[in-house]
C-alpha cells in the first residue's frame, strides 16, 4: 500500500516533524491559519488518542472486536453509532448538557479510536 501522505510532504519533512524539527509547515502564506501551531496540535491529540487506544487494548483485547457478530466492522459501527446517539443527546437543541458518567470528550476519542481500529482491522494489522 502506498504510504499516506496528506500534507504533501517528503519522507524526510515528515521524519523531521515527527522527530521534533522546526520546520513544521510548508506554506503558512496560504491563509493566516497558523499552520506549525496547527500541526503541534493535531499531533498532541494524536498522541493522546494513541496512548488511550493502547491502554484500553490492554484492558479489552482483540477479540472484543474480532468476535462481534457479523464481523469486526459490523461491531465497530455498532459502537460508532452508540457514541454518535450520545453525542447528539448530549448536544441537542445546540446545548452541551453536562454528562454524569462520561464527557463529551470522551465520546469523541472513542470515535476518533473506532476509526483507527477499523483502519488496523482493514489493513489487516488488527488480531483475530
């Protein structure tokens, strides 16, 4: 599979970035987005979901996934689905109610993690 490379960037612009280099952006003339910080950014939380999706792996393991009915991605839509019902209580009329078990954060990195489960589990990268 070619390797996925949305920012356009070389191997080795992205090697630097994840390595902690100082050229963390391309083009900041297209806008007055401030990419670098951007980026830092996106790669804090993908650390952050990273770590998290590790952790829960432990705690559940595979097969919880592996062995939904219907097949690993069946039981990750399942799941997505339970989380965007959540989300949508959580936020109707354009509200953010305060959750007693769970915020509304943690429903949104359990999607983020769905989605990279199901990447593994179509890659083939996923036990069963």
């Amino acid at each position: 599979m070619a390797d996925y490379n949305p920012s356009g960037r070389t191997r080795l612009e992205r090697q630097d970035i994840q390595s902690g280099g100082q050229n963390l952006s391309s083009d900041n003339s297209r806008s007055d987005t401030n990419w670098a910080e951007f980026e830092l950014n996106v790669r804090d939380v993908m650390l952050e979901l990273g770590d998290l999706l590790i952790k829960k792996h432990k705690d559940y393991g595979p097969k919880n996934i592996s062995n939904s009915p219907y097949g690993a991605t069946n039981g990750l839509v399942v799941r997505m689905w339970d989380k965007i019902a959540r989300i949508v209580n959580l936020t109707k009329d354009g509200k953010k109610i305060n959750a007693e078990n769970e915020p509304l954060e943690d429903s949104f990195k359990d999607i983020a993690n769905y989605g990279i489960i199901g990447l593994l589990v179509l890659r083939g990268k996923w036990d069963n």
